[in-house]
C-alpha cells in the first residue's frame, strides 16, 4: 500500500516546479498558435505550448469547429418549422437548421 502512495505523489508532482512554488506542464500540450472549439469558447495556443487562452463566443454566436471560428448564429436554437413541406430543427449550437424526417426525432411530423 505504501508503494501505491507513493507513486501517487511522483504521478501528481511530476509536473511540479523544483521548488514548489506552482505547478507547470513539462511538455507541450499545443502548437504554439493553433485555435481549437472547447464548447462555445475559441482555444488559442500560447506561445510556449502549454496552455489554451479561451475566448467566450458572444450569446449570439457558437464556435465552429471545421473553421475554428465563433460564427454568428443563423437559427435560435430548439426552433424550428416546415420549409417546402419539410420540418426542419434549428442544431443546438444555432449553426444552422437540419432538415428531414430522422432529424426532427421528437416532434410531430405531419
């Protein structure tokens, strides 16, 4: 048991300072400038590598994860209605409406 305890404390500090003092990743968790989607919030790599710098997308907007933007909503989400005759639901995130029988699970389709 004592064994398991220590490793334990080795695992946890192994990426603690030689003094103490904070804690720091050794490695490099990103490329220096690379943008990811973290939900709604836009990561920005640092330029050391080892940490992301999140920006909120505004109350109107989601973070694309192809483009690695925030884009403005084009549909309020949990919105939705028939165009052309087919029942459409605006996506959770607002990006867009997504069309057909398969997508609209859950609500009447006449």
């Amino acid at each position: 048991m004592r064994g398991l305890l220590l490793l334990a404390v080795v695992l946890t500090c192994s990426g603690c300072k030689s003094d103490g003092s904070s804690w720091s990743p050794k490695e490099t968790i990103c490329g220096p400038g690379a943008t990811r989607c973290f939900g709604n919030y836009l990561g920005t790599c640092d330029a050391s590598g080892k940490r992301w710098d999140l920006l909120f997308c505004g109350a109107n907007q989601y973070c694309d994860p192809a483009a690695k933007v925030c884009m403005t909503r084009v549909c309020t989400p949990g919105t939705g209605g028939c165009d052309d005759g087919a029942p459409w639901r605006c996506n959770p995130d607002g990006s867009g409406p997504v069309q057909g029988r398969a997508e609209v699970r859950g609500w009447p389709v006449p």
